[in-house]
C-alpha cells in the first residue's frame, strides 16, 4: 500500500532533498535513504501534480466567444502552456482534433 504523505512532511522532505543535493547527492539517493519514491520525489521537486492524481484544469480550455458583430470574424484561440492555436470562422472539431493529435505525436502533450 503506498504511503500518504500530508502536506507538512513532502514540504519538509522537499527541504531536506535541497539540502541533500546540495552536498552534491542525487534525489534517487535521497529517495532510497528516506524509503519514498523516486518518481514521486521528483514530481514534487518539479512542483507538479503526480499523474496518478486528477487533474482539475482543462486540458486545453477553449472559452465561450460571442460573437461582437456580423463584420467581426469568429475566432477561436487554443492554448497549451506557451503555445497558442487561432482558428478562424469555420474551424472544425476535426480541426481540434487533428492539431490535439499532432501534438501529441510531437510529445508536447
């Protein structure tokens, strides 16, 4: 069973992990020394949400545009961290779909 860690004692294990890195360690070491898992001491150390864990936010959020009037165009503006995808009036959900897939043979999702 795996062990549930509260928030006071990742934060003091994060401390520690500093610490101990800066004597020129490695986290694996750490992890094995102090018997957490690496993966999991890594993925506080990066200070992101473990994958086992459900994500709250949207994958890609695209928000509700109303369009101002018949002379502007609709455009519909996709983000992912840095990157930013406009499609304009006619855009397709196979048109989501396929920049959603492209990206994802890329790696960055």
């Amino acid at each position: 069973m795996n062990k549930q860690y509260s928030k006071e004692e990742r934060k003091e294990l994060i401390v520690e992990c500093k610490d101990w890195m800066a004597k020129g360690k490695s986290v694996s070491s750490f992890a094995k020394d102090k018997g957490v898992p690496s993966g999991t001491l890594y993925c506080w150390m990066s200070g992101k949400k473990s994958s086992k864990s459900p994500s709250k936010k949207a994958l890609v959020h695209i928000p509700k545009i109303q369009k101002m009037s018949s002379a502007t165009p609709l455009l519909v503006e996709m983000r992912y961290g840095g990157l930013s995808f406009v499609f304009n009036e006619g855009y397709s959900q196979e048109s989501l779909e396929a920049t959603l897939l492209s990206l994802k043979k890329c790696g960055l999702l």
